[in-house]
C-alpha cells in the first residue's frame, strides 16, 4: 500500500477567514487519528503577508515534525528577488516543492513574472503546486494548462481541481491532455461523485488526494477518497501513490516505500 499523503495544506491564520486550529499540533493530531501519514503545507503568512517570512515559518514547522510536514515554499512573482531566494531554500530539508497563489497576488498564472520561478522549479526537479479557480481573472483551469504547456519538464498540480463544480469536468479534460497537469482535489465543493468522474476521465495516475487543512477539517477531505466508487489501485495512487512519484527522495525513506 501507498502510504497516505496530504498535498495541499497550510498552518497558520489568516485574516478572511476563522480558522479554528491553525496550528500544526492539531493537525499532526488528527492527521495521525484518521491514517494521514504527511501533509505538504505551505504558512498562510507566506500566502498572504511575507512570503520570506511565512516560509520560514513554515520550515521550522517541517524541521519539528521532519517525517510528516513538508513545504510548499509560497512563491511572489511582485518580488525581483523571489527566484534567488526560494533557490536557498529549495535545498533546506522538508521541502517538496514551489507554491503558486495567483489570485492573492493579483498576478495571472501566464504573466511572465512567474517565469523565472517556474525555470527554477525545473532546474530543481520540484513540482509546483498552484492556487486553480475557475473562471478566475488569475487561475482559470485553461490559464494554468498553457502554463503546464509552457513548461513540460515541471509537474503543475492545480490546486482545488479548479474549486468551483461548473470547472471540474473541463479541468479533468485539461489535465487529460496535459502530460505534465494534475488535479489537486481539496475543497468543500468536490464530492466523491466528482472525484470518481475525474478519475474516469483524467485516469487515475493525474489525480491526488488534498485537504485545505486548516482551512478545512481533513476528516471529510479524506473520507470522500476512501468512500468513492474507485478500484483499490485507483485508490492507492491517489491517497499517495501518485504523490510519491512526484515528490521521490523529498520524501521520508519510509514514505518512499510502497507495496
């Protein structure tokens, strides 16, 4: 078996939001009560205030806890000197991979500012993880796919699977065509009826297993993978699987392991 693994999630607080448990106690806690074996987060004062700052938060976090947190470095394309800071980091131990959130910096994913960050990603062999919405100015599904096309050498997760039910289907169709696109599939819209259509159409090896936590209580996230209509191998390569294909030797040796 695949271990089980969480590829979009945050500690933190942040001001739109109440976030109930913000820190990564809690989550380690619950992570470890319903068989979450890592989670890859990234600091939501990274994401919305200081990405310099917020990832080094988010370190620490990953140095506490080395087997099950991992980073997603946030990653500012306002910022000239982004792409020389985020290479210091990228060598720090913990880290999976480069975070995009266009849609917080007002910065859309085929703006040419993100281009260096992106060449960063494929000189450094991390996939990168961004923020999708459909219909967003920012992050539409079909914005991030020229992005994936623009750059086949680096793994794009889209985050949210495109968060919004009417973008789903499109998304899974993108991702099918897209050799280098995945789906992401944290929210509180997705349900396991989508999951599984996104799966018959996208295959399951483009598919992985998110939660949003701590926007978002892991629980329901991880129940509706294990209670969708999948096959077990289906099943396995999107709880972690697929995860451990991109991520490899960023990962725990016990989570590179698989049966």
């Amino acid at each position: 078996m695949s271990p089980v693994i969480d590829a979009h999630g945050h500690v933190g607080a942040w001001a739109d939001f109440f976030v109930p448990e913000p820190d990564a106690d809690w989550l380690l806690a619950t992570n470890a009560a319903i068989g979450i074996d890592a989670v890859g987060v990234s600091h939501l004062v990274a994401v919305g205030r200081d990405t310099v700052a917020g990832n080094e938060l988010a370190l620490a976090e990953a140095q506490r806890h080395p087997d099950r947190i991992g980073v997603w470095l946030v990653a500012d394309p306002h910022r000239r000197d982004a792409a020389a800071v985020l290479r210091d980091q990228l060598d720090r131990p913990g880290v999976w991979g480069l975070k995009l959130h266009p849609d917080t910096h007002l910065c859309a994913a085929t703006d040419p500012r993100y281009e260096p960050l992106l060449e960063l990603a494929a000189a450094a062999g991390v996939p990168v993880l961004s923020h999708g919405q459909t219909h967003s100015p920012y992050s539409d599904p079909g914005d991030l796919a020229e992005l994936a096309r623009r750059h086949l050498d680096v793994p794009l997760l889209l985050g949210h699977a495109g968060l919004w039910p009417e973008g789903f289907d499109r998304a899974a169709r993108l991702a099918a065509e897209r050799p280098n696109l995945y789906l992401e599939i944290c929210g509180s819209r997705l349900t396991t009826r989508w999951l599984e259509r996104m799966v018959a159409t996208a295959g399951a090896d483009r598919v992985l297993f998110g939660t949003d936590a701590c926007f978002l209580d892991p629980r329901p996230g991880l129940g509706k993978v294990r209670l969708a209509r999948l096959s077990e191998a289906d099943r396995s390569l999107v709880l972690g699987g697929n995860a451990v294909r991109l991520l490899g030797p960023r990962l725990p040796t016990a989570l590179q392991e698989t049966s």
